[in-house]
C-alpha cells in the first residue's frame, strides 16, 4: 500500500528491550532471553521469562513481559501486563516514596534493608506509561493514549517533588551525622561511567524528549494546539539542537492551519538496545573509631559497560528508493547513569555509616582481644598486628539490562580478627 506522505519524521530512542533489577540477580537469568527477543523468537523468550519467574510474579516480572509483548505486536496483552506492573508501583509508592520513607527511618542506616519491595526506579515509571500510550497508538487509540500522556505529566511532577525532599534530607543527615556522602574519594571507583558530559547534560532522570514529543505529536493529531506546544517546547529543551524537534515547534501553527490536502505526517518511534547492567563492586574504605583507624571493605553499585547497544541510523521504505534518517532523542542508558548519579550520595551516607558502626563493633573487639593478651592470660603482647576488613555490604547485589534498583543493605558476612602469631 502505497501512504502519500507530508512529512516523514523519525526518532530514535534508546530502549531497553528487556532487563531489570531487582534483589535477585535478573542479569544471569535474562541473558538467555535478550538472545532469544534480538533473534526474533520472541514468544521463546517470553517462555523463560515465564520459566525464571515460575514463583510469584513482581514488579520486575510484568516491566519484562509487557516489553516482550510489545515487541510481538501483542498490545493488548502488553497492556495488561504494563497494567499490572503499574499496580504494584502505586501499591509500593502508596502515600509517600519508600525512598524517602526509608531515609526518614534512622534504623535503616543500620540494618538490612534490602528486603523492602522493589517499586522501580523514576525512569521506569515515567517511561511505563510512555510506552503504554505508544500502545495505545498502535491499536488507533488516541483518547486512551491522551490519558497515559498526562499520567506521564502528573507523575514527573510528584517525582519531582518527592526528591526534592529526598536530597534535602540527606543533606540534612550527613551534616548532622558528619558522614561522606561523595562518591569522588572513593578510591577506584569508575566516576567516568556516571559522571560524565553526556550524563550531567541530562535535567533529570525521569523527564525524556520522547514522552514530551509524543506529547505534543498527540495534541496536535488532536487539534490541541495549545497543549501540543509545550509539548514540543519540553522535548526541545531536554534534548536541545535538534533540527526534526525544533521544526516540530516551529512549523505547529503552520500544520494547524493548513488545509487538508489528503496528506498525513507519518512517525516512526525506533527502540533499540538496552540500558546497562548494574553491579555490585568491592571498595576499600578507612574508617576512623574512637581508638583506632579500621579498614573496612564495602560494596557500591557500578554501571558496567552496555553490551546491547548498536545505533541505528535511519530507515528504508519503498524498496529501498527512499530512506529517513534517524533523530536520538531519548537514551535510557544515560537515564540510567544519571539515576544512579543522583542516588550517590543516599548510598554514600547508608554505605559510610553502616561502615562506621561496623568498624567500632570490630575496633571493640580488636580491643577487648589486645587487652586480654596485655593481662598475661597465657598470650604474648600484640607487636605490629595487622587490621583485618570487616566485609560489609552497602548493596545488595543486583544486576540490571533496562533498569536498577538501590537495594542499600548489608550481606550476612563472618568478621574476623587478625590474631598475632606466636613467636
């Protein structure tokens, strides 16, 4: 069928095809279903999703299966998986952020946290309904897909709002607390790979050029002119210089009132790729105590490189006569980094006073067993003993194609002390 087109206008968005994280490990366990989604067999792939979550289903669960759905045209089914993850965020996101719930709780500095449910991160969720609206496009519903647009909308501002609060409060604790909430000194952790040029040029984490794109392109199809400007005008200045989102702005008045010559704007949204995975790395930190200094080795969350990311670069039709080159718009990958960026210094704080409380329980006992060796109870005084790590875990491990989650919370490791020898 050959479609007389005005203008030809395509975005390309760097989509998570499938991957999430959550406090079991999804990146081992989703390998084998990214091979099989980029081979094509996308109903195999939905097949071990089923298989690797055969328990109880979860947030990160439905994110998936909506994903996969999508990708195999099945839109309706994609809805009610997207339905029902969007659910469980609003059950867990219930009154006010578990993020900042936790933070208010001083206990949570202290003990294992990890066990609180998995809500998303701000990307996901403002994203979930973005996508649901492109649902709603592709089965011609535009009512419903007006409706997920200003979810998206009343949804980044309570994000907004909620870290706002957020970042107060850590400010607030750390200076209270005289704890490190930089990442910068700690020694050998990989600062490029989430502060960087690319990543501090993002706004935020959760506002993308896409949702605001489809924003306006969806108001204007509407003859919303009025809402379809800001539209635009928000993409533009999340993604500026780009020439297709600025001749959107510009040339809206012009679409508005032209007369209807029997032609139509086609928009194609390309996904491709997914975000990285997020792991859990080692790090050495020296922790002052009352009596002593103690080394003590804590975990952080580290983006690793992206492995699934091949950028595209336009599209051919019509046998391959003509062809639309593509406008990046939107990277989740960087949303990513940006998120993990912004939580930093909650991490920071749990991790260095988790650490601290650690290092006065070993010092103590460092202490008590020196002072036990001094009294002459059959030992020979400590000469030049060496500090043994406490391992202590300010992450829970998790691993992540599409997205990540702070799950701040110690492992249940054995201490040990570093006994001198006999000589």
């Amino acid at each position: 069928m050959l479609v007389a087109n005005r203008a030809l206008c395509a975005l390309a968005v760097v989509l998570g095809v499938t991957g999430c994280a959550g406090l079991r490990s999804y990146d081992q366990q989703l390998q084998a279903t990214m091979s099989s989604a980029a081979s094509g067999n996308v109903d195999g792939a939905i097949k071990l999703l089923d298989e690797a979550n055969s328990g109880t289903k979860d947030l990160l669960y439905y994110l998936e299966l909506g994903m996969l759905q999508r990708l195999g045209q099945r839109y309706g089914d994609s809805q009610k998986s997207w339905q029902a993850a969007v659910e469980r965020v609003q059950v867990t996101d219930a009154g006010e952020d578990e993020g900042i719930n936790a933070l208010r709780n001083a206990t949570s500095y202290v003990v294992n946290d990890s066990v609180r449910p998995y809500s998303g991160y701000d990307y996901e969720k403002t994203m979930l309904l973005t996508h649901m609206a492109l649902n709603y496009l592709a089965m011609g519903d535009m009512d419903q897909a007006r409706v997920a647009i200003k979810q998206t909308h009343e949804l980044e501002g309570q994000i907004a709002e909620a870290r706002r609060k957020e970042v107060e409060r850590v400010e607030e604790d750390a200076k209270k607390r005289g704890a490190q909430t930089s990442f910068k000194e700690l020694n050998g952790y990989p600062i490029e790979t989430i502060d960087n040029a690319d990543v501090n040029a993002l706004r935020n984490s959760y506002q993308s050029a896409l949702s605001h794109y489809l924003a306006g392109f969806v108001y204007e199809a509407l003859g919303e002119a009025s809402l379809a400007a800001p539209g635009y005008r928000m993409a533009n200045e999340l993604q500026p210089n780009q020439p297709a989102l600025e001749e959107a702005l510009r040339g809206l008045d012009q679409r508005m009132t032209q007369r209807d010559d029997g032609m139509t704007d086609v928009l194609f949204v390309v996904g491709a790729g997914s975000a990285p995975a997020l792991q859990s790395r080692q790090f050495r930190m020296a922790v002052q105590t009352n009596t002593r200094a103690v080394l003590v080795v804590v975990s952080f969350p580290v983006m690793a490189e992206n492995q699934y990311w091949r950028a595209p670069t336009g599209i051919a039709f019509d046998g391959g006569t003509d062809s639309v080159a593509f406008t990046p718009i939107t990277s989740i990958d960087l949303m990513a980094r940006r998120r993990l960026l912004d939580d930093m210094p909650a991490i920071m704080l749990r991790g260095t006073i988790r650490s601290a409380s650690r290092a006065a329980l070993q010092a103590g006992l460092q202490q008590g067993a020196s002072t036990r060796d001094n009294s002459g109870a059959g030992a020979r005084p400590i000469r030049g003993g060496r500090l043994a790590p406490a391992a202590r875990s300010a992450f829970r491990e998790c691993a992540a194609a599409r997205a990540g989650v702070n799950a701040v919370g110690p492992r249940n490791v054995k201490e040990r002390i570093t006994q001198p020898r006999e000589t």
